[in-house]
C-alpha cells in the first residue's frame, strides 16, 4: 500500500500515527507545484490528500482510508460516538482548513460575511465542546480519534490559526501526547 499525502497535512498525519508504518510505504507530495500536483491530479480526481493506493483500489479521504484499513485488519474500526466525535474535529479542520487557503489567496474572511460567520461559529462551539470532552477524559486511550484530534491542534497552532491558551484541557491534552511513537518524526514543523 502506498499512503500519498504532506508532512503539513493533518489528515495525512493522523493515518501516519494510526497505522503500522510496516504496513504501508508514504510518498510524500508537495501538492501545490508542479511534479506533486500532477501525481495528485494522476491518483485523485477530487485533488485532495491523503490517498492511499493498494493493488490498484484508490481510497481518498483520512476517514476512508481508515475504514478500509480497518475492514482489512490494519487498525480498529469506528463505532458511532466516535464517528460523531470525528465529526467534530473535522469540522473545525475543514474550517481551519479553507480559512488557511482563504488567507493564503489573500482573501480576507472576517464576521461580517455568512462564510466567515459560520467558520468562526463552527470553530468556537466545537472548540468548547471538545474542550468539555477532554476534561471528562473522553479522549484518555490513544486511538484514531485521539490522534485526530492531536494532529488537528498541533497543526492549528504550527499554522498559528488557533491558539490553545483559553483551552488549558486541550493544551494539557497537546502537552500529555507530544512524546508518543512517531508524532515526532510526522510533525508538520519538520520540512
């Protein structure tokens, strides 16, 4: 199996921590130029990472690829609060996400707009609600959901979109999980 993605990626990052690094080889793309972006636009009509290609199956999108890693045994498979707690992390990824894109376009996003409205809502009540469900120790087992969730803020703040000082339970979260096998060597910081 070949995993595609970025070092920056926190989609990418977080399929990287889940699975064995035994059991696929990474190809690491810069997706924004040249040879990179033709090798995406060859394996992912959708133009997004990470893909993960096997015996000629393309799977597209982390949350896919972890099913179909998970129907092959390759890691556990989801059960419906943690679908919905993924959810949740996705959504302030997605929002992060395109404010990044929007701010790197130099397209500025502020309330007074229904797009920026609804990514800094979205944002805010998730951001508290997660903050809510690290304090009751929901995300105490190191599993898909937990590295989502690291991968999303270490990533946030590494883009210095998000800062954690109003969230202490999600920076002690951050804080408890920064030494686990090979977060160091996914770090978005390392080029």
């Amino acid at each position: 199996m070949r995993l595609y993605g970025s070092q920056t990626s926190p989609f990418t990052r977080r399929l990287r921590l889940e699975l064995d690094p035994k059991c696929f080889e990474f190809v690491l793309l810069d997706i924004f130029s040249g040879p990179g972006r033709e090798e995406l636009r060859r394996i992912s009509p959708v133009m997004k990472i990470p893909v993960l290609v096997d015996a000629g199956t393309s799977v597209y999108d982390s949350r896919v690829i972890q099913r179909y890693c998970a129907d092959k045994n390759l890691c556990a498979k989801l059960d419906w609060n943690e679908e919905n707690l993924l959810t949740i992390i996705d959504g302030v990824s997605d929002s992060l996400v395109n404010t990044l894109l929007l701010k790197r376009s130099s397209i500025v996003l502020d309330s007074s707009s229904v797009l920026g409205r609804s990514h800094a809502e979205r944002i805010l009540e998730s951001m508290n609600h997660l903050e809510e469900l690290v304090e009751e120790s929901t995300f105490s087992e190191w599993n898909f959901i937990s590295i989502s969730l690291y991968s999303l803020l270490d990533w946030a703040e590494f883009r210095e979109l998000m800062s954690l000082s109003s969230y202490p339970h999600l920076q002690s979260f951050v804080a408890r999980n920064k030494e686990r096998p090979r977060v160091h060597e996914t770090d978005p910081r390392i080029s």
